[in-house]
C-alpha cells in the first residue's frame, strides 16, 4: 500500500477547506445534577465556538450500535482536529454563509470517523427540545 505523502495531505485538506460553507457551533455536554429523589437532571449543553463545517443533509449512513442500526439524518465535515465528545450536540447556525433563522441542534451518532483530509460525523436531529443553555 502506498502512502499518502505530506503534500498530497496537505492539498486534500485545502480542498476540504473549501468545501465547508457552513458555521455550526459544538453545544458542549455536560451532565445534569441528582434531585432530591435520586435521579438524574437532564444533561445541559454550553455553545463553544463557531466552527466552519459542510452539513450534508442527504445522508443515509447507517450506523451500528450495539444490536440497533440507527439511520442518520446528516453528517458533517469538520477539521481534523475539532475536538468532540460523542455527547455533544452540533447546532448549525450558517447554511451556505446565510444565517439560519432557527438553529437545527443534531445529536452525534458514534465516533467521528477520521480521514487525512477531516472529520466526518454522524448525526440525527434532535428531537426533545434540549439545545444550548
């Protein structure tokens, strides 16, 4: 097998550069309290900075967890060295450079997968109405 050398890698991660027109913020994870009763708080997300990434909503990735096969809504392309926790929530505030009137808020499904050129996430709407604090 022949390995990519350091320029190759270097033009691939200009190009992915330029193919992510997008801005979403990583809504940090952090777990809820224990009430009086003993169980647990929901969790609280906290927006992070803005990141430039490229939102595929076309996605019909099919991802294994355990024994349940989970159908993505989108992934996302981000640098290869943005930071995640698979907790953390993604919120897409920029399509296309326009801003989003109403921020879409994804869950992380699995591990980003990593490749020379970037990170590609897994992602699935979230649907219970928690986003960033």
């Amino acid at each position: 097998m022949t390995m990519l050398a350091t320029d190759d890698i270097a033009l691939m991660r200009a190009d992915q550069a330029l193919s992510r027109w997008d801005t979403c913020r990583r809504l940090v994870y952090t777990a809820g309290a224990t009430n009086a009763y003993g169980m647990p708080e929901p969790p609280t997300y906290v927006r992070g900075d803005a990141i430039t990434c490229g939102l595929d909503m076309n996605s019909t990735n099919e991802v294994m967890i355990g024994t349940q096969v989970i159908i993505a809504d989108a992934s996302l392309r981000l640098l290869v060295t943005t930071t995640l926790d698979n907790r953390d929530r993604i919120e897409i505030t920029q399509r296309f450079g326009e801003v989003v009137a109403a921020p879409l808020v994804y869950e992380i499904i699995g591990e980003p997968e990593r490749g020379p050129s970037g990170l590609v996430v897994n992602l699935r709407l979230a649907t219970d109405g928690q986003g960033a604090a």
